[in-house]
C-alpha cells in the first residue's frame, strides 16, 4: 500500500523511519568573534580541489577584529602556495584602519581598491580564468597574472585557514560557493543576490548557513558530502544572515505530492549479521514512488543528507523509468539530463549507490525535489 512521502531517514542495518528536516524561515549566517572558531569541511579532492576555472565567493559583514590582524580568512583551502583563498590583509600596514579583500591562488595574491567596510555587508568574490580577479560587490577591483591554482589534499576552512588561530576572520560569513568554473562579472552580479537553484553549471558546493543551530554546516548542494564541523566549545554564533532572494522556476521539495512506494536496502558484499554499526563497504538503496496526483512532477531527483559528519559518500545516482533505460549522474552533483515527465498514475524509481569508508554508526534522510505542472504544459 502507498504512503505519503515524508522526508525519510534511513539506518542502513534497520527500517526506515520519518524526520522532519526542515529548514529555518529566516536566514542566518555564522559570526565569528575569537580564535580557534571555524566551519571545517573534510577533505574531498574530487569536490573542492581544482586545478582549472575556479570561482569562490561569499557575503561577509567585517567586524573592527579585523583591524588588528594581519589577514583574516574568509575561505581558505591554500598552504605554500596551492589552492585558493579569500580574506581580509593589510601585511603592508599602510593605514592600520583599512583593510582589503584579497584572494590569492597559485601563490599569488591579488588585492582589491575598495576596503572592508566594518558593519556592512559586503559581496566577495575571487576568479581565475587564465586571470586571478576579485570582485567585490559585483564590481572588478583587481587583475594579477597567476597560473591556474593547484590542488592540494587538505580541509577546506570557512572563518579561519591551516595557518592557525591568528588568521580566524572577525565578524559574520554567509553563502559560500565553490565553482569548479569561471564567472563572468554578470554572472556574479546574476546571483550574488538570490539562493541558487542547485543545478546551475560548474557548482560543486554552498554552504548556505541556513541551519541556525548545532555544529554542523551543511552543503546544499553535494547532500552531507562537503558538509562543514564546528567544534562544540569553540562554535561560532549563529545570527541572523543576508537577506537574499528565492529564484522562481527552481526545483522544490515535492514530499506531500508523491508517494513513497518502498525502499529497499542492500550491502555488497552482504553482512552475515547487521552490527550495530553500519561496516565499511557499498549500499545500494532503491526508493520507488509513484504520482497519485493530477499534475505532472517534472524532473525529479532524491536529495540525500547525511545526519552525521564525514561518513557518507554518495558514489552514483540513476534514474529508473520505463522506456527511458537507465540515466547516469556519477558524484555527488546534480547532473544535467534529458527531461523526465512523471505523470499522473505513473510510476518511478531512484537508485543510489552510497559506499562508507569504515566502519560507522550512521543515518541519512531523503527529500524528494522537482517541479510540478499542468498537464499539458511544457516542463521548464
């Protein structure tokens, strides 16, 4: 018998349940005001480390802690010259109360004309495309010739670097995005201002800071895998964020207008025993929905978050229905594919292949995303 769908969470070793995932009403944003606070996202090369066009950008409010400090990090996945970084530096101390943003890849730095401006929320972007730019609310403030930025196998930090304590940034972040492409000057002024729907071309990671809570930060887009950690004592204050716009045409969560048919697990190899805890090793989970309404859902896809840290990798996605075989989305990203059309009646399934790197005790919820329409009416 069908059920509604409700976000599900799933333990691999025990039945499926519901949870309520939800997300705050209002924005918020993290506030960083002493050393050693920092969001610490694990080490994903195949994500976050890129060694061609390369886009980073986020919404920082300066607080006056920046004043007494050589560079404060607002990204940072740089060490000895490699990776990228954004933040606030002033090592020429030609006017202690002015501060630059600057982003530095491949060992060269490039500093904007503009300064931070303490208490007011400020767009911040670095770009390299052959050339490292930084764009600071939309506008270029600065060009330096550099090669392209080289991966390097560390975490990536929000609010502070590898560098140490002396470097954590001073006052609020929000809306950090990772591109493994080069925006133009339009691009980022298209976006600086709005959410993002989650499949725009490039993107591998946002971390929207909409959480308001807890010590976790989650990316919204890879589904938990580039999921940022706060320490509990040296935790960041969550307040209120950037006010940004919500797109129109974007995929939603569809939860109440499907229902959830079934889901099935499996372990390759198979365990003799379910543990306690889930064993290293790959999953094959296969969820199965069917359309009980009288629209049709447009491009649907599972988003997968997990409700641990560091412990999911989601290794492949496809999409089941008859008469379109089987469509491929490797990764962690969304991909883009032909449009598929569930319609009313019709039935569909999802199958993920999730694999853990040891053995561990976790969980993971799913949402269901897509956009409905009348019959008739074209699919966006």
């Amino acid at each position: 018998m069908s059920k509604s769908f409700a976000p599900i969470v799933i333990a691999l070793w025990i039945s499926s349940g519901a949870v309520a995932l939800g997300q705050t009403s209002q924005s918020s944003a993290l506030r960083f005001t002493a050393d050693g606070q920092s969001v610490r996202v694990g080490v994903h090369p195949d994500q976050l480390d890129i060694s061609g066009p390369l886009t980073v950008e986020a919404w920082v409010k300066p607080e006056e802690g920046i004043l007494s400090r050589g560079y404060s990090s607002i990204v940072s996945k740089q060490l000895n010259g490699t990776g990228y970084m954004l933040a606030t530096n002033n090592t020429a101390n030609t006017n202690v109360d002015e501060h630059p943003f600057f982003a530095e890849m491949a060992g060269i730095q490039v500093r904007s004309r503009v300064v931070a401006s303490i208490g007011t929320w400020q767009h911040v972007a670095a770009v390299w495309d052959g050339q490292l730019k930084i764009y600071v609310n939309g506008e270029l403030e600065g060009i330096a010739n550099t090669g392209p930025p080289t991966p390097l196998l560390i975490a990536l930090y929000i609010g502070s670097s590898p560098f140490g304590d002396d470097t954590n940034w001073r006052g609020t972040i929000d809306e950090v995005r990772v591109w493994a492409v080069a925006r133009t000057q339009a691009e980022i002024r298209s976006t600086m201002g709005r959410y993002l729907c989650g499949d725009e071309k490039g993107l591998r990671a946002v971390w929207s800071m909409d959480e308001g809570q807890g010590q976790l930060v989650f990316d919204t887009l890879t589904v938990g895998y580039n999921s940022g950690f706060m320490e509990p004592l040296r935790s960041a204050e969550w307040v209120p964020g950037v006010q940004l716009t919500r797109p129109e045409g974007c995929a939603r969560v569809i939860n109440d207008s499907v229902h959830l048919d079934s889901v099935q697990t499996a372990f390759t190899p198979p365990p003799a025993n379910p543990p306690p805890e889930a064993p290293a090793g790959k999953y094959s989970i296969l969820a199965s929905f069917s359309n009980p309404g009288t629209t049709a859902i447009c491009n649907p896809f599972f988003r997968i978050r997990s409700l641990a840290t560091g412990v999911i990798r989601l290794l492949g996605v496809s999409v089941k229905q008859p008469d379109l075989g089987q469509i491929q989305g490797l990764g962690a990203e969304i991909v883009d594919h032909p449009p598929i059309v569930v319609g009313p009646g019709e039935s569909a399934s999802f199958e993920f292949i999730i694999g853990l790197p040891s053995t561990v005790r976790f969980e993971f919820s799913v949402d269901m995303w897509g956009t409905l329409q009348p019959l008739g009416s074209p699919c966006p």
